[in-house]
C-alpha cells in the first residue's frame, strides 16, 4: 500500500498511512478505516515495536489530520508515549523515529513560529530528520518530510529561514529525490505541490498543476488518505479556473 509521511508544511499529509511490516493486519485493517483508538488496543495488546510505531502514527493523525496547529496536545503526549515503547525495543526503528520526528514537527507549528523557534523545535525536527537520512538513506518519507522543512521554513519563516540553513532548492531537489525513492507515493507528490504552491504560487503554476492532476486521480487506500485526495481535487479545480490566490488560500486553511 502508499505510505505517507509528514512535515512542517504539510504535516498533515505525512501522518495519514501507514507502512506495511510486521503489522497485526487487524491493526492495519482498523487503520485503514480510521479506526484509531482501535489501533492502539491491538498494539497495546501485542507490545512490538511495530505495532507500537502504527498506533503513534494512528494518533498522530487522530491529532493532526485536518489542521496540525490545532493537534490535541493530549493525543500527542499519547502517541509520544508509543514511539518511547516502540524505540525502547528497537532504538532504530525506522517508522518510530519517522513519527517521533513528526511530532516534534507539529508541536513546532502549534507553538508558531517566534515560540517554536525559541524553543528550538524546528531545530530539532530537522536533526531528528538528518539522524534518519543517515540511517535509511533511501527513506522517501524521510526525504519528502525533510524537503518540505525546509519549504515551508523558506516560505513562513522570514529571516529565520537563513539561521536554520533552509532553502527552497534543498527543498525541491530532496521532494524529487523522494518522488525517485517512492514513486508509487502520491501523497509525497501532494504535499509537493502544495509546498510549491505555498512558496511561490505564481511561479511554480506548471509544476504544481501536474503534480496535482496526478493526485487527483488517485484511489485512496484509507479513510485518511481519502482526505487529501479530495484537497487534490479541490486545488485542481481552482487551478484549472485560474484562481491560483483560492488555492493558496485552501493550503494555508490547512495548516
């Protein structure tokens, strides 16, 4: 099945399905239809790392699906809780250290970004991201979340984007070295055009508006996923009518 991942930008892209491993397929099943507490109770039961790391990524996108500034902080001390058990057993594990990543990450857009910022999150999102590049170095999650950092810095983060060594080519080249890595991800493709759109919604028009007819026509795989294959459809259409601020201003409602 796609997997997903998340970041700054558009962390609420990133969270939304889950990679296959050793996962009870009753936990995935639950997953897939947005039964996330249900999640929980099986990798609960079963005390794996794998298990543990699916039910973080369930809770994650309980909190933070449809707008991360406004997560639960409740439900993300729960799904911290699970990445800390599954990285308990297995320090290494790559979707546990994936997620513990995002949550850091969405802790960095509730806090916005002058508070953020002095308390170090984006910082941290990013090292924590830099440790997973140089342990699977042909994560495309990782590459995609990683890319849209350092966009949405470039894009929202004013002078800070120098201080934190973002630009919008570390961004764009990493989405599409992600894209080589999981070209079967169309989520990774979404939250590229919409990292586009929010950098520079004039510019970047021909490429987004591919990226989006892509997404567009996707089948979705899970009751999550069917979200943003819907936000896909929606920026399509404001594209194809030449109201490029509307769908900038679809993005950014998401945030």
């Amino acid at each position: 099945m796609r997997s997903l991942i998340i970041s700054g930008l558009c962390l609420n892209v990133f969270i939304t399905s889950a990679a296959t491993a050793e996962l009870n397929p009753r936990a995935l099943q639950l997953f897939n239809n947005g039964d996330y507490r249900g999640v929980v109770s099986i990798a609960n039961s079963r005390n794996d790392a794998d298990n543990y790391a699916l039910a973080a990524r369930a809770l994650v996108t309980e909190a933070s699906i449809y707008r991360p500034s406004q997560a639960s902080d409740k439900t993300l001390n729960e799904a911290q809780s699970l990445v800390n058990k599954a990285l308990k057993i297995n320090k290494t594990h790559k979707e546990a250290l994936l997620i513990d990543a995002i949550i850091t990450l969405i802790k960095a857009r509730k806090a916005g970004k002058i508070k953020g910022f002095a308390a170090g999150l984006p910082q941290l999102g990013k090292l924590k991201l830099d440790n997973i590049i140089s342990l699977y170095p042909n994560y495309g999650e990782a590459w995609a979340l990683r890319a849209a950092w350092h966009m949405e810095a470039v894009s929202t983060g004013g002078n800070s984007a120098a201080i934190l060594g973002a630009s919008a080519d570390s961004g764009i080249n990493e989405y599409k070295k992600a894209m080589l890595l999981d070209n079967d991800n169309v989520m990774i493709k979404f939250a590229f055009a919409s990292s586009l759109i929010m950098l520079d919604r004039n510019s970047y028009e021909n490429a987004y508006s591919k990226l989006l007819a892509i997404c567009a026509t996707a089948k979705p795989s899970s009751k999550s996923e069917q979200v943003f294959v819907t936000r896909a459809k929606e920026l399509k259409a404001s594209v194809d009518k030449g109201d490029i601020d509307g769908a900038y201003n679809k993005v950014k409602s998401w945030l």
